[in-house]
C-alpha cells in the first residue's frame, strides 16, 4: 500500500471514529442525519405500500389475481431506491447512533437507545423477512392467487413501518432533547 493511500484510509478511519466518540456537536449531526433518514424511509415506505406494490398485481373476474414479477423487476425499487435510503445508509446510522447513544448521558440517553434498538428491530425484519420475500416473489413468473402474495408483503412491511414510525418519533425527541441540552 502506497504511503499516501494508507495515510489516507487512517485519517478516514480516525474522522469515522471521532464522529462517534467525540463532541456534541457531532453527536447532533450523527442524530440529525438519523432522524432525516428515518423520516424519508418512513414516507417512502408507506408510499410504496399505497402506489408502487399495487401496480405489481392485476386482477380480472376471469381469473382472479395475479402478481407481476414483471413490474415489479421493471420497477427494481430495491436496487434502485431502498439500497441508498435504507439498507445500507440506514443500517450504518442505526448502528452509529446505537454506539454513540450507549456513551450517552442524561435524558437523551434512554430516548435514543430506544430509537436506535427500534431501528435495528426495523432493520431485522427488513433482512430477516422482507427483501428474502422480495427476492422470491420476484423471481415467480405470472403468479395466481398474487392476492395473498400481496397481503404476505404488505404484512411484511407493516411491522417494519411501525418499528421505522417508532424509531423516527424517539429520535426527533432524542434530537429535541440533545438540541434542548446544547442551549
């Protein structure tokens, strides 16, 4: 590794360090960008649920309903949405904010923790069972009986909305309390 690469991976590795361990000021920003990433995956998700997974099934008296792997491989929202919104970035907030809530102190010690573990239970549920779902679904061709294929997702996402709801609401009253405490 050339001298100038390493001395730059080392200071990229100290500012990610020092954004976790150091001021208060830091800590607003880490859960600033927390709380914004959560309300955007909060929105995003319950627009998902209500515009975009409908156009995913067609229904016909003929033959009842049908899932469309099809659109929903056109549409791609995981790769081309959720992947820069929640799975990576808001996996790495959850885990950066849950750290530096545990080195907290005072009152907004216990408000983050609490959206930080909602967050990694939102995050479960995303991993565990959601995009494994997806990924299924996607690969069924022209599916009968979508209809319980689409109640199956809008399940699956319903949990993750109120743990993402929950995490974001404690958040912003972590953020009020910190912001509150820096004067």
């Amino acid at each position: 590794m050339r001298e100038g690469t390493r001395t730059q991976a080392l200071y990229v590795y100290d500012s990610m360090r020092a954004c976790c361990l150091s001021t208060s000021s830091d800590n607003t920003a880490l859960l600033w960008l927390f709380v914004v990433n959560l309300g955007v995956a909060f929105g995003a998700g319950l627009s998902s649920i209500a515009i975009v997974a409908s156009h995913w099934l067609t229904t016909s008296p003929e033959s009842g309903t049908h899932w469309r792997a099809d659109a929903a491989l056109q549409d791609d929202t995981g790769r081309r949405f959720w992947a820069f919104v929640t799975t990576l970035p808001l996996t790495l907030l959850t885990l950066a904010n849950l750290f530096a809530a545990w080195r907290s102190s005072g009152a907004v010690r216990g408000w983050w923790l609490a959206a930080g573990l909602a967050a990694l239970a939102d995050r479960a549920v995303t991993f565990g069972y959601f995009i494994p779902t997806m990924v299924w679904l996607m690969k069924a061709v022209d599916a009968a009986g979508g209809g319980r294929r689409r109640f199956t997702m809008v399940e699956s996402q319903l949990p993750a909305s109120r743990h993402r709801a929950a995490a974001w609401l404690m958040a912003l009253e972590a953020f009020a309390i910190l912001r509150q405490r820096a004067g």
